[in-house]
C-alpha cells in the first residue's frame, strides 16, 4: 500500500534535494536558491494562479543568476568617482541644463534627448508603445543597451523578442507584485522593480558606485512625457519606490549624493536643485 506524501515534506524534499545538487556544482546557486523564500513572496492575492511552481522558481533563479554573473561583473565601480545622470521622460527634462563630463544613463525614449550623448540606455517593456521606438533606441550610437526580460508568463505582450536584442546586454526583472527587492548584489539576483524602469537603471548605477547621481525627468505624475506623450504611470507605486531606493542607498552607498533636479513628485526626497 502507497503511503501519501504531506505536500509540505514533498516541498522539503524538493527543495532539499535542488540544494544538494547545487551546493556541490556551485556556491552561489545554492546562495540564489536559498533565498526563494523572500524573492517570491505575493502580495497580490490575485496573481496567485499565475504564480511559477517552486521547482519553476528555483530553476529561474539559477537562470537569473548565470545571465546576471556574465553580464554586470564588469560594471562594478566603473564610475567611482565620477558623476552620472539618469534620465527619464518626464517633462521637467525640458528645463534640464546638462551636466558636463558626467556618466549618462537613460531609460525609454530618453534617447531622443539631444542634449546629451548617452553612455548606457534602458528598456524592458515591449508593449505597443515602446514597440514604435525599439528599432530607433537599438540604433542609438555610442550608448551600451540593456534589455530587461519580464516574466512571460505573467506580460507576455511585455516580452522583448530575443532577436531584437542580438548586441544588447539581458537582465532580469522581478514583477513588482513581488516583495520590492532592491539588490546590492546584481551579478546574482534579478534587478527589483516597483513599476518603473528607472528602478533596475538605480540599481545598475549604484553598482557603477558613483560620488554623485542626478534624477532628471522622473516627474511622478501623469502630465505625459517632455515630448508631449500622454503616459498611464501608476504614481503611488513608483513613489513608494523611490522611498525604498533611498533608504538602499544609504544602507549600501551612503557615500553617493543623490539629487533630484528640477522635483516633481520627488521634491524633498533627496536634495533638491532647481536650474530653471
């Protein structure tokens, strides 16, 4: 007579036994794996039915971390001591005035800002919107790109096509449904998200280690973008978001200034400067 399993000891043993195996391969997918526990929490109760098996989740984090450990290495302190700007769409960047000699990081159609030549540039959603820019934002000159990966099985319209991104750097996303996550370590673990692009791009550029970060054109409203687009972006979430990144950055970076010029919904949250 077959003897049932209880699914919780069925779900320990699983586990158990992924660790077993991977702690012999290798160190850190044991440390990717060991941490499943928090990296797949759900506060959307909703989404539950979308929500990867546990053996579908492990294998995503050791997929997140042998792509994350060949791609961000190499930008580890590459900017130390040296002063970036990330921009956004929002439509203070129309009042911007450019910081000479900096680091420049932009997200979306950030591109098409011509006051500035861009060093490294960010997308991650492909819906109908980003779709009529993609081709023009993969031909931007000079400009490293990274192209974020989303969950499929929760945005599959939101899918960057693997072709498209042929001479682009791959990243990982975490829905930000999930717990948001901010990580310190991105060679390892997926970039959190809190609805927003700009988000991954902080994470990237505090791994860069810079003396000094500029915010620009990340307005936190709805007023469309600083070439007139209309834009659907849930302020709450992002604003919440941008709480959490400051309170990572002085756990992590506490020797980064950061400055949100010409504020929006962001005034007071860093220091402000105002160059209109």
């Amino acid at each position: 007579m077959s003897k049932t399993i209880n699914p919780r000891t069925k779900s320990n043993i699983l586990k158990n036994t992924f660790q077993s195996i991977f702690s012999v391969r290798n160190d850190l997918n044991y440390k990717v794996i060991s941490i499943l526990g928090l990296k797949f929490k759900i506060h959307d109760k909703k989404l539950d039915s979308r929500v990867l098996s546990e053996n579908e989740r492990i294998a995503h984090c050791i997929s997140v971390s042998n792509l994350h450990r060949e791609v961000f290495p190499k930008y580890k302190n590459i900017n130390y001591g040296k002063e970036v700007v990330l921009i956004a769409t929002g439509p203070s960047l129309k009042h911007f005035i450019p910081v000479k000699d900096a680091v420049y990081v932009g997200v979306n159609r950030a591109f098409t800002y011509d006051k500035a030549k861009f060093d490294y540039l960010f997308v991650q959603d492909y819906s109908d919107a980003t779709r009529e820019y993609f081709d023009n934002f993969m031909a931007y000159k000079g400009a490293k790109k990274f192209c974020g990966i989303v969950a499929e099985e929760i945005w599959p319209q939101s899918v960057i096509p693997e072709s498209k991104c042929l001479n682009a750097e791959r990243y990982y996303v975490d829905p930000p449904f999930y717990r948001t996550h901010f990580t310190r370590d991105i060679a390892n673990e997926a970039m959190g998200d809190s609805y927003s692009i700009v988000f991954p791009a902080m994470q990237f550029i505090l791994w860069t280690n810079p003396k000094r970060i500029y915010i620009v054109g990340c307005d936190c409203n709805t007023s469309g973008h600083f070439n007139c687009q209309k834009n659907n972006l849930n302020t709450e979430r992002v604003i919440e978001g941008w709480i959490k990144i400051r309170e990572f950055a002085k756990i992590h970076y506490p020797d980064t200034e950061i400055i949100s010029v010409n504020p929006v919904g962001l005034k007071g949250l860093f220091k402000d400067i105002t160059t209109t």
